[in-house]
C-alpha cells in the first residue's frame, strides 16, 4: 500500500548500548518480534540499570515497536519520555514526528521535525520527513527546500525525488515533476512511481505518456493497482475498477478502494470531468487514512479545484 511514509526509514548511527541486563538491552534493540522486543525495552527500562541517555534511548526502541503495531498513541508517549530524559535525544523527535504524521497531526509532525533538524542539521532524513508534512499542508515551496536540501546532503536519498516529484506536480510544474519522479523510477522500479509519471507527463500535456507507462510497467505487474494500468491505457472502465476494488483482500481493501477513488478521480480530470473527480477526491478526504499517499494527493487536487 501506498502510505506516504514506506518510502524511507532514518539512518541515525546508534552507538553502543550498556545496560544490565544485558540481554534485554541487546533484544530490545534487535529482536525480529515487536512483541519480543516491546517485552524486553520494557524490562531494561523498569530495570533502570543504565544511564538517562541509554533508558532514553530504550524508550525510543520501544515507540518505534509500537509505531510499527500502530499504536502511535504508545509511540508517542515513549518518544515523549525519551525526551524527557535526554532532550536532546533527536531520534525521538524524528520517531515521535512521524508517529504524529501517521495520526494526521501534521503541525505537531512539523514542529518534531523542526526539533530534530536543529539538532541533527546535516540528515537528509529530517529534511526529507518535514518536506513530506509541509506538501501536506500545502506549502509547496518550503517543502521543495527541504527536499532539495535532502538531495544536496544525499543525492541518492532514498525516496526524495520521489517526494518532491509528487510535490512539483502538486504546484501544477508538470515538467519539473516529470523530471523526478523519472529519476526516482530509474533508482527504484515500482509501479506507483510510474503511475505518477504517467500523471505527470500526461497531465503537462504529454500524449505519449501512456505508451511509456506501458512500457515502464511491463516488468512491473502483478495484481493490484495493474487495473488501474489498464484503465489509463483505455483498456478496462471504471465499473471494472470498482469491482476489482471490492474484490481485493479484506485485509487491505480500504487502502485499495482509496486509491481506486483517488486514480479514478485522476483519470476524469485528464477529461477535464471535473465534478466527478471532486465527488471522488472527496469521498477520499473523509473515509481514508491520513498517513496515505492518496490522502495527500486528494488534499492537493482539492486546493487545485478550488
């Protein structure tokens, strides 16, 4: 699924932990299992046989365990502790920003980030995650700052030109967007990226754009969104979206129906349609999650319209 935040993880070197036991403190940093390793932070913190700045460091292990359950009131709450015990602990601003993005606070997401990008100036990943939350709120041009400055510091930064493509194409420079999300295409192959190329060039008035999304996607398919290559390439209607859209695995089918609405909504305003892709951009904006992609995009698309 396309949540705004599988594009990247943060790389901040950890140094080595010290603690006793020593076992809880290695499984919770390591363990595969969260539910391992939530079960052995919290023994080492209880433990307290560490340090401020390594118990502070066990509470952000744990948040980011809980983040990954989605349980981001708990992430947020061990961030917040972690804080507490070493403010300058800027890992748990970063891990806690992005817990507040992933329940759609996004000026608390912005202000952690704020936080950690003055004390960590030189991480892309910062720059990266605040440039995400600032598209969102639509302040397109702090946003390209924050990605441009992520690919000055890192020029391979996994998931940027990705980030700023959708960003570009969200304040209408078609060209630019294009641009980026052909050189995140290139890094990664994934079908989503090509799927916003094929927007991008499209929407700047490209008529060749679907003949590349035919080709880019060859390699690409497999299941879903392939209906929805279809549907750009006038091989399938939206009937037929909607049903495989109502057929897909029930675990993942809300995820799915919002992007079905949101790719859909896009394809009637390559038409110029645009009563039907306002109904859809917002039947997104009021049943979707906030942390996912197409929620961004329908935020923006709703801007645009008005």
């Amino acid at each position: 699924m396309t949540h705004r935040w599988f594009v990247f993880f943060w790389l901040l070197a950890q140094g080595p932990v010290h603690a006793q036991p020593a076992d809880d403190a290695a499984l919770c940093r390591n363990a595969a299992d969260a539910d391992v390793a939530i079960q052995h932070c919290t023994a080492a913190i209880q433990a307290r046989k560490a340090g401020s700045v390594t118990i502070a460091e066990w509470h952000v292990q744990r948040g980011i365990r809980w983040a990954g359950k989605r349980y981001y009131d708990r992430a947020i709450a061990d961030h917040s502790a972690a804080l507490k015990l070493d403010p300058k602990a800027s890992n748990a601003h970063y891990y806690r920003g992005s817990a507040w993005s992933n329940q759609g606070e996004f000026e608390r997401a912005i202000a952690d980030f704020d936080a950690a990008a003055k004390l960590k100036p030189d991480d892309p990943v910062v720059y990266h995650a605040r440039g995400i939350e600032l598209a969102v709120k639509g302040d397109y041009p702090r946003a390209l700052a924050d990605f441009s400055m992520a690919l000055q510091l890192n020029s391979k930064a996994d998931g940027v030109h990705f980030a700023r493509g959708r960003t570009y194409f969200y304040a209408s420079d078609f060209t630019r967007a294009a641009a980026d999300l052909d050189a995140a295409l290139a890094a990664k192959p994934n079908i989503y990226v090509a799927l916003w190329l094929f927007l991008a060039r499209r929407r700047g008035g490209d008529d060749s754009a679907g003949d590349l999304l035919e080709r880019e996607t060859r390699r690409l398919r497999g299941g879903w969104p392939t209906p929805l290559i279809a549907l750009f390439m006038g091989r399938t209607d939206v009937a037929s979206i909607n049903i495989a859209a109502n057929a897909s695995d029930p675990a993942q089918r809300r995820d799915i129906l919002c992007e079905a609405d949101f790719y859909v909504a896009q394809a009637h305003l390559i038409k110029g349609e645009r009563k039907p892709a306002q109904a859809l951009l917002q039947r997104v904006l009021g049943n979707c999650p906030r942390n996912l992609l197409e929620y961004e995009g329908a935020l923006a698309e709703t801007r645009r319209l008005r």
